[in-house]
C-alpha cells in the first residue's frame, strides 16, 4: 500500500474512533525508520488502546501487516508501528510531558500536516 494511502487510512480510522488533538509529523528526510508519526491524544488508557486496536484492524482489512504494538490497556502511551506511518497514542498527561512533536521539531516549529 502506497504511504499516503495508508497515512489517510490511518487518519480516517482515528478521526472515527474520536481519537482528540491529531497531528502528523511528516518526519522524511529526519529519520530513516518511518515517514510519518500520527500523534493523538485519548481520553483514558482504555481508549488509547483501543485506538491503536481499531487501527490495526483497519489497516489488515487492507492488507497491510502491523510491523508491532507497545502498550497495553494499562500504558497510558501505545505505539503501533505500520513501517512508513507509526502511530503514538497517548493520554493527555504523557503528551504533555514526552513533548513528542517538539522532539522532532527544527526551527522552533514541528512539520506537521493538517489533520
């Protein structure tokens, strides 16, 4: 499956699942292990879970195989890891403190995509 396919496949699947605060990093040419992380905010552990859970449903409806998932229903962060997208589910609180798109940002401002 081409990327961006898999990336609107990805963002169409959290929109639906009320995953809050999307936004995709668009992280080519910064790192050789994937081209995109979506970086999303649920309400409790049980939905960031669940989240990536949908996700991954989705995503081998369509044929795409999972790389893996780190997380459990216990984890306030799950990450899934699609090869050319990967996916950070996260509580509020974790999101806050990891600072996940400042990490990967230059010039002050993360390259992110619209969501």
């Amino acid at each position: 499956m081409q990327t961006d396919t898999l990336l609107a496949l990805v963002e169409g699947e959290l929109n639906e699942r009320k995953a809050q605060d999307m936004v995709v990093l668009d992280v080519r040419g910064k790192t050789s292990f994937t081209d995109y992380m979506v970086v999303v905010t649920g309400t409790s552990n049980r939905q960031v879970k669940a989240l990536c859970d949908y996700v991954e449903a989705k995503v081998k409806e369509n044929g795409v195989r999972p790389l893996g998932m780190e997380g459990d229903m216990t984890s306030d962060w799950v990450l899934l890891d699609l090869g050319d997208v990967i996916v950070h589910a996260m509580t509020q609180q974790s999101r806050e403190h990891y600072q996940l798109e400042k990490l990967w940002t230059v010039g002050g401002e993360p390259e992110s995509l619209a969501a």
